[in-house]
C-alpha cells in the first residue's frame, strides 16, 4: 500500500522549482518506501553483511592485543540482532528520503559559476600558494626531529650508564651494604645477663 509521506527536504528555493518536478521526485520517494518494504529480507541481508564487515574493522583497529581482540569479535557477532533490530527501522525511516535528495542531486544540472571554479582551484590540497606555510610547516618538523633526536640519545645513554652500573656492581644494594645482623638464640641472651 502507497502512502504519502513527508515532502522532500528543500534546502533552497532553487531545489524544486517546478510543481511537476517536485511531484516527480514525491513520487520517487513513494516508490523508494514501497522498494524497501517489499524488499525486507534483502535489507536485513544488506545490513548484516555491512555489520559484519564494520565490527570486524572496527576492531581490528582499535582493539590491538589478541585475546581481547577475540573475544571482541565474539560479543560483536552476539550483538548482531540488535543492530538488526535498530538499523532496519532507521533504514526504512530514513534511507528513502536520503537515496531521493541524491539523486535529486545527481539529475539536477546547474551551470558552474565563476566563483565556484575559482573557489574550487583555490582549495587545492597541493597547490604552492603559499610557500611561507610550508616553510613554517618544515621548520616545525625539524624542530620536532631535533627533540626527538635529543630524547633518544638522552634515554640511550641513560639506558647505557644503568647496564654499565649494574654489571660492575657500583650500583648501591641495600641488602650487601648493611651488615646481616645474625640471629641472637636464648642461649646467647641468657650470658649476656
């Protein structure tokens, strides 16, 4: 059964300009709704696999020890109807209208502006538009090399004067440094009065 639900979000007046438009792409929607409903099993199938291959990266990378990562994977694969349950019901409420504005999106065509092409050449990653940022970007890294050159070397030789010590024995060791006082039997206390 068809039913009609909320209208397509428009975030701008340009978004559905025409009513014929916009009842095509209503009706779009309808017909995403019904696609899901009589395709359940499918839906079910579609989240499953995408949670099995979620939880599995998931913790893969953030869980790093064996044995916890183990028993990880054990307690996600008996929490898989729960996400089943909860992820079914959101796909329904909210997948038709999300797949509608995308394609929305992908049949509209508006011409490209000036500003947006220079806006969008300006937001190169990789562009050399500013050397000063990367000359401060180097200096910082070499900073950071230098600390960290000084660290390892003051943690080597740290590492190095503690071996070296505690093999020649210069390393002070309560129990040799006091005499080991022998123990006093009743006989010996019974002359000393």
């Amino acid at each position: 059964m068809l039913t009609r639900t909320q209208s397509p979000k428009t975030t701008s007046p340009s978004l559905t300009p025409h009513p014929v438009e916009e009842q095509a792409v209503h009706d779009i929607q309808l017909l995403l709704e019904q696609l899901v409903q009589q395709e359940s099993p499918t839906v079910k199938l579609i989240l499953d696999r995408l949670y099995d291959i979620g939880a599995i990266n998931l913790i893969n990378r953030k869980v790093k020890p064996r044995s916890v990562n183990r028993i990880s994977k054990a307690i996600a694969s008996q929490t898989k109807p729960i996400f089943r349950f909860f992820g079914i019901r959101w796909f329904q409420r909210n997948c038709p209208q999300l797949i509608t504005d995308w394609l929305y999106e992908q049949v509209k065509f508006q011409p490209v502006t000036a500003v947006q092409a220079v806006i969008e050449t300006n937001s190169l990653p990789n562009s050399p538009s500013d050397p000063d940022l990367y000359a401060l970007e180097l200096r910082k890294m070499r900073t950071q090399l230098k600390w960290r050159t000084g660290l390892l070397g003051g943690s080597l030789g740290v590492l190095s004067a503690v071996l070296v010590l505690n093999n020649t024995g210069l390393v002070f060791n309560p129990n040799l440094a006091s005499p080991q006082a022998s123990p006093t039997t009743a006989q010996q206390l019974n002359t000393l009065d």
